[in-house]
C-alpha cells in the first residue's frame, strides 16, 4: 500500500516553493514571491489553502522560516548534534494537517548559530546517499551555511553572511560604483580567492579602488575580484584541503568549487532540490 | 630672522582645518564643512581668498584630497619609499603662493594602495619626535592606515576599510538593527576582538544575531561587539606583538589601544594635529 501524498513546502522569507510528493517522487510543484514576509498575521490558513487549491488537498510538511518569529508560529531549534527522527519529533501543528519543521541551533565556547529551512536539504543529502554520512556540506547564498555532518546528524554549522556582504558593498560601499562588471571563475576572481585567503579582508576590500586607480587591474574586473574576495575568505575559513558537498545553484555552484580547488579542496555537487525532497519525505516518513 | 608665516590647511572630502602657523607654532586656526565636494569647480580661487581672509594674508600649504582628481589639481603620488624631500619637491602650485602636496602611492605584489592627507601626519611624527624613525603607525578611521616608516620615510602602507564597514553594517545590514548600543572598550569589545582575530569575518557578523536569539549576548552589547570584531580584525592582521604609534581621536584611539594591547602589543598615543604641524611645517621649509 503506497504512502499517502503530501505537500513540502520551503517557506522562506521572500519567496516559497511547494511540492506534492507521492512515494518520494514530485508529481507538481509551484513557486511564488509570497514568502513569510508577505503574508499578514493571521492570513496564513487562508495561504494552506491556495496552496492546496493549486497542488490538490493532502496534508502539509512546512519548512523554513515559516518556522521563526516571524512566521506562523515559532517552532523553536533543536540542538546539535541533531538528527532527523529528533527534527521530526519536534515538529509543531499550527491546525490539523500541517506540520512546521523547527529549526536547528549551534552553540559551542560560547558562540551560538540558528538554521532555518537548510537542515531538510542537508539531512536529505545523506538520506538520498548524494553525500555520505560523515561529510562537510556547503550551501552558498546569501547566508552561507558551512555544515558537518557526523553518523547522518547535523554535528555542528557555522553561518557567513557571504552573500549579504557582497549585495551591501555593492549597492552601498564606496567600492561599490565600481563593481559593475560581470562574475565568472577567471583571473580577477581567482585572484580575490588568492588574497581572501590571506586573512585581511578589510584591507583586500579598500584595494579595490586603488588598484583602478594605479592601473593595476580593469575596472571591469572588480566585481569578480570581490566576489572571489568573500569567496575566497569564506572557503579558506573552512574548505582549505577538505572534500566539500555543495548545495547551490549552478553560478554560485560554480564559483565556490573553483575557490574550493583553488584552496586545495574537492568540491562536490549535489542536486538542492532532490536533498530537500529527499529530506522532506523522510520526515513525512518518521511523522505518519 | 624669522621665517615667514604660511597657512597649512588639511583640506579633506567632506571638511577643512586650516592653521596659521609661524615658526612652527600654531598662531590661528580655523574649521569648517567646506570639504573639496562643497566646493564648485572653479571655485578654489575663492575658497584660498575667504581662508586668508579669515587667518591673515599668507602663502598656503595644501594637504589632502584637495590633490586628488576630485580637488583643485590632481598633485599625484610619491611612490614609496617616499622622504618628506621627495614629496617637498613634488608639490604643485595652481597659483601663486599655493602649493597641494602629493599623496603617496605603494605597490608590492601586484597588490596597490594610495593614501593623500595622512603622509604629513606620518612624516610629521617622525620630524617633531613623536615616533621613531623606524616605526609602526596607525590612524585609525573610515580608512584606516597602517604604515611602516623606515629611515624615517613612508616604506610601506595598507590602508583597512574599517570604519565605512562599521557604518555600512550599522545603516544596511541585516544584524544593523542589533547595533544601537554604546561602544567602550568593555567585555563585549574584548569578546569582538578576540574573535575578529579568527579569520573568519563573515562568520563572526553573522553570528550576532543568532548570539541575540539564543540569549549568549545581550542585544545592548552588539555594537561594542561588531566595533571590536572590526578593529580586532584590523588589528590582528598587523599589530599583533607589535609597537604601534596611533594617530587618533581620544574614542577611537582607546578602541584601538585596547584591541592593540589585547592582541599582545603596544599601543603609544600619539597627538595627531601636533604632528599634523609638524609635517606641514618641515614640508613648507623645504619648499621654501
């Protein structure tokens, strides 16, 4: 007897993907700009069911941070070293039929981390054998999540706010008038994964003006050059020599694994959405 | 006999400070918000009029970014290692009596930095004795340089985008809105500076509002704590076991001692605007 359908949802803060799955498989699927900040307080039933007059009724399994303060109701985080049966036995029910995924937290020598929404890829990861279950898992964005993976548990992550970082010194630094042109893996962004690695980055940033200034790189080459910078920074923190699992689209994807390399790592790609699907079935699994 | 009064302005981006000064004595002074972008182009024949109708007639030392391509005349850059002769006699003059110093320009392994203003405070520590003729110095600030003076000439420099980060983070980041309380040199700056000295920047700022949620820090503390984290970083990257002699305001000058000392060096206080005298002083007798 097969497995009753149901929704996924990766509710995140500006946007939403939904999924039905049937025995681990998508058979449909939608995506829209209603993230958790779209919604008013109080509209979310109303959200449940234009999802479920769009993808059919069947119960729910809600991700990210539809999970927080600021979405429907906190689901709270569980610790590291977290597992998937202890994820899935701390989901909460906001109404029948639908189930919100509680995010994970870190604490270690006094330093605290929170992830939201990434635990169901990375779970799923080692669940769908794409990474086996004593790995470093990656997941670039905006807030990149660095993640290591011990007997299939989350055992500990650190966040950097990689992409974040990159969006503020373009649209608001004074380096930012000159990080017009495009990104790729070459020369300039190979050499900012050169000099983020060298542990000073708010030097390597300023130098960015200068180095037009003295001739001594194209104007058009600064936005790949510190991309590479940040990159570079973030990777060396945590990639240098190590095999990495990353998570990521294929442009991000692309970039992380030239600086992994450059840094003498192994980068390994792994399909996102088929880690999230696979992870959330697997929860649905240990629920129902 | 006596030399002949001059007017020494620092006439930077956004304000000036002009002195009278005879014999190397400061007789009159003046400030004003009247930074080379206040001033319409065309404009600087008038500006001179108004600053030696405020102090006295006098012929005038000009210093800073009113050299730059955004000033009056662009007084380009002495390449380092770079003597307060050299750039005695690579001053410009666009008029009579007027004369912009150049700024310095340093280039080592394909990497370039620039500075414009702050070479007549270095070379000007070094003149009055403030600092050795073979030292470290440090003026902290939106840009923060670091200098290494050999022989008592500028060798090498790098300058850290310290403070704009700050005031990048606190206007338009996401953990901003965390960064609202006082700044001293208490337990949370300590606790930023420690950990700025990881190397792992990115990760540190993220983690501020995580430190928040799970009740590690109190919210009242993120502002010290991003202060500290940024200077530590800077600090970190060339103070660490060092003697630092620091060009600073009385705030951020005990910021600086403090992530200075903390990190295992030295910090000597030293008074910016005497050296500042000092410089415009030795650079106006070379002229003259």
């Amino acid at each position: 007897m097969g497995q009753q359908d149901f929704i996924a949802v990766d509710w995140g803060t500006t946007n939403r993907r939904a999924y039905r799955i049937r025995e681990g498989q998508v058979i449909d699927s939608m995506q829209d700009a209603l993230g958790v900040t779209a919604v008013p307080s109080g509209g979310f039933e109303q959200e449940v069911a234009r999802l479920r007059a769009c993808l059919g009724d069947a119960p729910m399994l809600l991700a990210g941070m539809i999970g927080s303060n600021r979405g429907w109701m906190d689901a709270g985080y569980v610790a590291t070293p977290a597992t998937l049966a202890q994820i899935s036995a701390a989901m909460v029910a906001p109404m029948d039929g639908v189930h919100i995924v509680p995010g994970v937290s870190h604490v270690a020598q006094g330093r605290g981390d929170v992830m939201r929404g990434e635990e169901v890829q990375l779970l799923g990861a080692i669940c769908a054998n794409l990474a086996p279950s004593d790995a470093l898992l990656c997941q670039p964005g905006t807030h990149c999540k660095w993640a290591w993976m011990t007997d299939g548990a989350i055992a500990r992550f650190v966040t950097a706010m990689t992409g974040e970082m990159f969006a503020l010194l373009k649209q608001h630094a004074l380096i930012g008038q000159e990080m017009t042109g495009e990104i790729s893996a070459g020369d300039a962004f190979a050499d900012g994964v050169r000099d983020g690695a060298r542990g000073d980055l708010l030097a390597s940033l300023f130098g960015v003006r200068p180095a037009s200034l003295l001739g001594l790189r194209a104007r058009a080459d600064a936005a790949a050059y510190v991309s590479g910078l940040l990159i570079g920074a973030d990777c060396a923190a945590y990639a240098t020599g190590q095999r990495v699992h990353l998570l990521a689209d294929a442009a991000l994807g692309a970039l992380y694994a030239s600086a992994i390399l450059q840094l003498g790592g192994q980068a390994v790609r792994i399909d996102s959405r088929a880690a999230f699907i696979a992870g959330a079935t697997r929860l649905w699994e240990n629920l129902t």
